[in-house]
C-alpha cells in the first residue's frame, strides 16, 4: 500500500527537476581555500548543488569532526561566487538555526540522525513551516519503517520539498564496499512512495573512490533519481574519508559517460516486454505452487517428528542440504548469497510449519 506524502514537484528551487539531479562536494569543510577551490571546480564541471559538512559525527572519539560553525561563511561565499546553492548535515537544532542564519539552502540528515526518532522530530519542529529542501538518509541499519517513519515526520512538519539518500548501510560482514548497498530497502522504498524522490551516495556505499562511477551507473539503471558525490580539490590529502572522494574532474568523467536509461518503451518494445513478464508471472505461479507442495512435505515431517518425540530442528541436515543447495545453484549460475538466503527463508517457514503441527491438539489430531 502506497504513502502519501505530500511534495514538491521541484526538489532544489531553480533547478531543474532532469535525472540525474547531481549534489557534489567535498566529504568535510576543511579551509576556506579548500571549500572555494573545489567549488570552482565542479562549477566548471556543471554542478549546481555543492555539498559539505560543516559537522561530522566520527565514530570514535579524537577524529576531526568538521570545523563547526566558523565553515558555514565559506558556504555563503561559495554561493555568492559560484550561483550554486549550498547543503551541509545537521543533526541538532543549533545546527539548523546555525545553517539558516548563513543562508544555507538544503539540508540532508545523516544515517545516525535518522536512526533516532527524538532527534528527527525535534529538527522537524524547529523546520516546520519552512520552504527548504530535506533529504533524509537511510538509517544505519537495513530498516525501510525506520527511514520511512523519518521522511513522515519531516513532512508532517510541512517540508514539501523532500527526498530520501540511499548511501548503503553498515554490516558486521566484509565485503567490498564500505556500506552494504542492499539495494533491496531503496526498492522497496520506492515501491512504497512512488512519487519521492531517492538520491543515491556511491561515495559511502563504496568507501574507495575507484567503484564510485559502477555504482553510479548502477543507480541509473535501477531509475534513481540523482546522486551525492563526494569530490575534493586534493582528495589524497582530505582531512576525512580521503579514499572515497573523487577529484572534480574524474566526478565531470563519470557524469559525461553515464548511460541513462528510459523509464518506457516504445510500442514494439512494450509488446517483447510484456511477453517476457507473462512468462515471469507464469513460473512464479509454479514456484508458490511448488512451495505450496513443500511446506505439505514439511508438515508431514512435522508429524512423523511429533509422533516419534524427535526435534524439529536438525543441525547437521540442514547444514548439508544447504551446502549442497549452494553448489547446485553455483552450477546453475546463481550466486551463493541468493541461494543462500532463499532456502533459508524457506527452512524458517518450513519450521514454522512444523512448530504448528507440533502444537496440535488431540482433538486437533484425530479430526
């Protein structure tokens, strides 16, 4: 079922509403000469959002955690000088009244700020009735409800100008990037609230700059909206995440070699479309089919398990019939995490299944 918020047609004020809108800047204000430099550059790239953090959440204490309020001068000059409009993070009340007071023109709030109710609420009352862009990042955990309830309370503030940030979210597990894309929640995100628009952040999914222009590609092919890039002058000597920023001009490289993709067809192709989907529908029809016939196996195990005092769980059979689902699968093209968390989902319902004929009453059982 569909929320509805109520938003803008036009995100950024004077700026058109064209895929892919583009926020681009430097991960923290370090210098005034660092902040004007690399606004000068991405100017010349196109850019017409330049974004920086005035204040940065670290997670461990004696990091540099941005240069505060005495950055947010440098902002105004970089609009008076450039015509772009600024964007920092806030993450309190001060810093909203702090960003307002030097005409600061978006804010976004980051993960950690939007993992917690009480501070969401308590910047979307110091917003409300207020005509200025917010855009809302993912929390730090896979959690759609908890991202959607931020982007709620934000709107009920009467913020109509909204967006959501998608920039991957912290796993204990290594992996390539430094954020799990998990593209999934931003999916279902927008399956949710068609009509919002999502910004993707390549530069913290990725955490190292050379997957930066994959993930941004990948993000158009998926119909996102926009990206936030993180672009420095010297992103080598950055005083913060100097790995996942990417010089002005490399950011101009991967702009210029995007490829956008239409959200429609033509008629013919609408027509090969909908053939292949037909036979989509068709072979999940027989897949629920075929679980359907499964959890009926299951629950006469369930059975022979209750009647025979066994445990529902067994370790040592699942463990085996997993590995070796994984290797059939990889011999079928499919990747081992797919397989992996579909038999797993369907060992969770094949036990729910027998947890129920377990709990059977007699009554139950000789009917």
């Amino acid at each position: 079922m569909g929320i509805d918020l109520k938003l803008e047609h036009t995100l950024f004020p004077g700026i058109e509403d064209k895929r892919p809108l583009i926020m681009a800047g430097p991960c923290s204000a370090e210098t005034e000469e660092q902040v004007m430099e690399t606004a000068r550059q991405l100017a010349a790239q196109g850019v017409k959002v330049y974004r920086a953090g005035i204040w940065k959440p670290r997670t461990r204490p004696n990091a540099f955690e941005g240069v505060g309020s005495k950055g947010l001068p440098w902002l105004k000059r970089v609009k008076e000088e450039t015509g772009m409009l600024v964007a920092t993070e806030v993450a309190n009340v001060k810093h909203v009244y702090e960003a307002l007071k030097y005409g600061v023109d978006i804010f976004w709030l980051g993960a950690r700020t939007t993992a917690n109710p009480f501070a969401v609420q308590e910047i979307a009352d110091t917003l409300k009735g207020m005509d200025i862009p917010v855009l809302v990042k993912n929390p730090v955990n896979p959690d759609v409800e908890l991202w959607i309830g931020a982007l709620e309370r934000i709107n009920e503030a009467g913020i109509t100008r909204l967006a959501a940030i998608h920039r991957g979210f912290s796993s204990y597990d290594k992996s390539e990037y430094r954020n799990a894309p998990h593209w999934q929640i931003p999916i279902e995100l927008r399956r949710r609230i068609p009509h919002l628009p999502i910004l993707v952040d390549p530069s913290h999914i990725a955490g190292k700059r050379d997957l930066v222009m994959e993930l941004c590609q990948r993000a158009m092919n998926l119909d996102f909206d926009g990206l936030i890039i993180e672009s420095h002058c010297n992103p080598d000597k950055a005083w913060s995440d100097a790995g996942q920023q990417v010089l002005p001009e490399h950011l101009g490289y991967i702009l210029k070699n995007l490829v956008l993709r239409a959200s429609n067809v033509d008629n013919q192709g609408a027509v090969t479309l909908e053939e292949l989907r037909t036979q989509i529908d068709k072979l999940d029809d027989e897949i629920l089919g075929i679980f359907e016939q499964r959890m009926k196996v299951a629950e006469n195990i369930g059975r022979f398990k209750r009647d025979n005092n066994v445990t529902i769980l067994q370790s040592d059979r699942w463990d085996k019939m997993l590995n070796k689902r994984i290797n059939t699968g990889l011999s079928k093209g499919l990747s081992e995490e797919f397989v992996s968390k579909v038999y797993s989902a369907i060992h969770v319902e094949s036990i729910n299944h027998q947890q129920k004929v377990m709990a059977e009453t007699k009554e139950e059982k000789q009917s």
